[in-house]
C-alpha cells in the first residue's frame, strides 16, 4: 500500500511539475522548464524508492548493458546497406512503371480499343 501511495505522490508532484509551467505563464521560460524538470527529478525519485521502480531501474540498467552487446555496423557498411536500399527502392518503382503501362496499354489499347491521342 505504501508503494501505491508513493507512486500517487509522485504522480501529483509531477502533475504539478506541469501545472506550473502554464500557471506561470509570465514568468521566463527557462524558470517554467526548469519547474518541469523539477517535477520530473522529484518525482522520479520519489517512484525510485518503491519497490516497482527499483524493479523498474534494474530493467533499465540491465536493458543498457544488453545494448553495449549489440555489435553495431561499420560507416562503411551502414553507407552500403542504404544505397541497396535506394537502388532496390529505384528497380522496384521502375518494374512497378513498367508493368503499370504494360498493363495500361493491353486493356486500354488491345482489348477495349481505346486508343490514346
């Protein structure tokens, strides 16, 4: 139940992180963002000191230490990989072209006789 209220406070305290940005409409807005960020922090560690948000927090961690694994590609490979991409992109929208107008000619010329001027 603790861990509920907790995440209700900090809810609130968030919420009012945002209320404040538009209620101080006249103030600065580097004064309005910093209250939002403000709201944010606070509220962020008051979640962290509820037993979902440490479950929360060690899933992140665990989620940035599996993405130091990943073996990123090379500039080198990357830049070739998107000019297949753009060339495929390219043949594709010539075949689909060309079947398009195929086909256009076929019914329109051949089977229904109409012919273009």
């Amino acid at each position: 139940m603790a861990d509920k209220i907790k995440f209700v406070l900090a809810l609130l305290v968030m919420v009012a992180g945002i209320a404040g940005f538009y209620l101080l409409a006249n103030q600065p807005m580097i004064v309005r963002v910093l209250l939002v960020l403000g709201g944010v922090l606070v509220a962020a560690a008051i979640a962290w000191k509820t037993e979902p948000g440490q479950r929360f927090f060690t899933f992140a961690n665990e989620a940035v230490i599996e993405a130091r694994k990943v073996v990123w590609p090379s500039r080198k490979e990357t830049v070739q990989t998107t000019l297949m991409v753009f060339a495929f992109a390219v043949v594709m929208a010539l075949f689909l072209y060309i079947t398009d107008k195929s086909l256009e000619w076929v019914l329109y010329d051949l089977v229904l006789g109409w012919k273009k001027s």
